[in-house]
C-alpha cells in the first residue's frame, strides 16, 4: 500500500470513529456486564476508586448539555487515542530505520542455509 492509501485509511478510519462518538448519546444508560454482575452479586462498592480521571462519567462538567458534553468527551477519546497510536507507528519506525541504519535486524538472525543456498520445503 502507498503512503497516500495509508493517510485515505487513517482519515477514514478516524471519520467513522467521529461519527460514532456523534450517536453516543444514543447509547444504553444500563450498566454493562462486569458492572451488572456486580451490582447482582453486591460486590460493586467494594472497587476502588480510579486514582485519576481525566474525563469523569464520560461527560465534560462546564457543559450543560449532558449529550454535547458526551460527544464531546468521545470526541477527545478518539483524538487522544488517534494521537497516541500514531505516536507509537512513527516511533517504531524510527526505531526500525535506526536499526537499519546500524545494520542490525530486529527480526533475529536469518535462518541457516544449505550447501546450495535454498531454504525450506524446495530442498527436499
């Protein structure tokens, strides 16, 4: 794939992402499973407390709007998210052209070779 069909499939990936966090407020106000079951077995209040959130309730608190302030919040989830795996891609790839540059492999040595330079099943 090109370098442009990697940026076609990065920005639409993310346009759908967005449109999701649009229909958030759509979303079921029940608990989910894990949260459920804990209300069931009356274990829920046992859990401890997140030591920090950064957006508490999935809601921005100086919106009104509790609806505006959830798609908002999924707004920034997907951009945080977006941020930090593209971070990783290019990091690693550094990483990956460094290791070139200094002539090693990170993918491990390369298999051993037979007398007549072939590999695998064609040897037989």
């Amino acid at each position: 794939m090109t370098k442009k069909g990697y940026v076609a499939l990065l920005l639409v990936g993310i346009g759908i992402a967005l449109v999701i966090a649009l229909f958030s407020p759509l979303a079921s106000s029940s608990p989910d499973g894990l949260e459920r079951v804990a209300e069931d077995k009356a274990f829920l209040d046992k859990g401890k407390d997140a030591p920090y959130e950064v957006i508490a309730d999935y809601a921005f608190p100086w919106v009104d709007n509790e609806d505006v302030a959830t798609i908002l919040a999924g707004i920034v989830g997907v951009l945080v998210v977006t941020a930090l795996v593209l971070a990783l891609g290019l990091g690693l790839r550094a990483l990956s052209k460094r290791a070139a540059i200094a002539g090693t492999n990170l993918a491990g040595p390369a298999p051993p070779t037979s007398a007549g330079g072939k590999t695998g099943p064609e040897e037989r």
